[in-house]
C-alpha cells in the first residue's frame, strides 16, 4: 500500500463518520499516521491553504509540498486510488464520477443531522443545503415506509396494511410536524425535521434486525410485537435526546407523540 508523503487531510472531529472514515485511510496506510489535522485545532499556516467555508461542506486533502488543495469527493478519490490504482478509471469515468460528487455532498450537507451535535457548540457545520437536506428527507420516508410495510406482515395481531398506506402516514408525519413546529426559524424546522427522519430511519434499521432475528428463529407474532415497542421507545428517548441538542422544547417530543397516537387510534377502529 503506497503512502501519500507530506499530505493532511483537513477533518471534522465533531463528526463520526469524518473520524471513521478518516482513521480507516491511517489504518489502510494511505495516510501517515500524522496526515489528519482536525478542522478545530489546524494551525493559521493550514487555514491560509484553505478555503475555510468550503472546508466546511467538503472534506479537505492538502499537498504540503506544493499546496495544492483538493476538496470532498476529489479527496476521497486521490486517497482511494493511491491504495487501489486499478480503480481511477472508473471513479473518475463521467457518470460515475458525477454520481459519486452527488452522493458524497448528500452525506456531508446531512451528516449534523446524521450524527448530531450540540447546536452552537461547533466549528465546522456544514451550509444549509435545502436540495440535499429534503433529498434526505424524501428518502428517509421512502425507506421507513417500505420497511413499515414489510414489519406489519409478522404483526398480525393488527389490521393488515399496504406500501400507499405507510406512505401517506409516513408522510402525514412531516407535515404535521412542520405544521405545529411553524413558529420557529424555517432552518431550524428543517434541521429538525431531518434530525427526526433520521430517528425514523434508525428505527426502520432496528426493525430489519427484528425481521432477521424472528426469521432465524422462527419467532412468533409475539416476539414480532415486544420487539416494535422497544424500538418506538427507543425513538422517543432519542427524538428527546435530539430536541434538547437542537435547544427546542418537549413540545417536538409532545406532537410527534400525538401523531402516532391519532394513527394507532384510526388503525385500531
């Protein structure tokens, strides 16, 4: 494995997925064991290389032998073909190379609402993209209702339902709460907004592990049933974790529970 001498990769610290995937280039060798500088801490000579605000939104990989700065995908690239070499032209063919550019910006301009932090307490956040963050938003709906579907088949102890049916609650959801949450800031709303489909979201990983588990060892309804309440209390004790990192008040928390109350109600009828 070939190591990029003399070359920083200018990283988020507050962000998990930027501390992972960065050490995952020090563990692979690709870079030096001192070629990460965290956005926070970087010394006045590195800010001078960068263009600090889109530091922000796109990783940055900076050749200290020539100064020369590369920026988001282009950084990823540079270190994975250093490692795989045989892979530059794929990941710079066209298509690929525009996909790529499009799924890393998803990421990076949702990654505070992935993995949240403190609001006001950090250094790097990421521009408020409204394109990527209801990209998020649409596509965390689509996979919490197809999941939803698929779990409701082992609950047979309640009214059978269908994809349209999940879809529209799914989506009842975000509507609702952009409705009762409409007197604060429209960023902040989003920012919520996204912090809660990622609760739905993790609630839906939760539930394809609950589909495993029952097909393994050909769990009954019962087991189908405890195991979708623990993780609906799961979701509420983090949808609170997440409101009080966003500053807001218990009442996100009361309305999302609301909503989910008037479904269970019209679903049991």
């Amino acid at each position: 494995m070939k190591t990029l001498k003399n070359y920083s990769l200018v990283y988020d610290e507050n962000c998990p997925l930027c501390r992972a995937y960065s050490q995952t280039f020090v563990n692979a060798g690709i870079l030096e064991k001192k070629g990460r500088k965290s956005y926070q801490t970087m010394s006045g000579e590195t800010c001078t290389l960068l263009d600090l605000k889109r530091a922000k939104n796109e990783i940055a990989l900076i050749n200290n032998s020539t100064g020369e700065v590369t920026y988001g995908i282009d950084s990823i690239i540079t270190m994975v073909v250093r490692g795989l070499p045989f892979l530059k032209p794929t990941l710079t063919f066209a298509p690929i190379y525009s996909l790529l550019k499009r799924a890393y910006a998803f990421i990076s301009y949702n990654r505070k609402i992935i993995m949240p932090t403190t609001e006001g307490s950090d250094t790097c956040i990421p521009d408020f993209n409204l394109k990527y963050r209801l990209s998020f938003l649409v596509f965390s709906w689509l996979i919490t209702s197809l999941v939803l579907t698929n779990y409701s088949l082992h609950l047979t102890t309640l009214p059978p339902t269908n994809m349209l049916r999940e879809f529209l609650i799914c989506g009842g959801q975000i509507v609702f709460q952009m409705l009762m949450l409409w007197f604060i800031p429209f960023e902040k709303r989003m920012n919520y907004l996204g912090n809660m489909m990622t609760v739905s979201l993790a609630g839906s990983i939760l539930l394809l592990i609950g589909i495993g588990l029952g097909n393994l060892f050909s769990f009954g309804t019962e087991f189908y049933l405890i195991f979708f309440i623990v993780t609906v209390l799961m979701m509420f004790f983090e949808h609170i974790r997440r409101c009080k990192l966003l500053h807001l008040n218990s009442i996100p928390t009361l309305t999302w529970t609301i909503y989910r109350m008037i479904i269970l109600l019209i679903l049991l009828k």
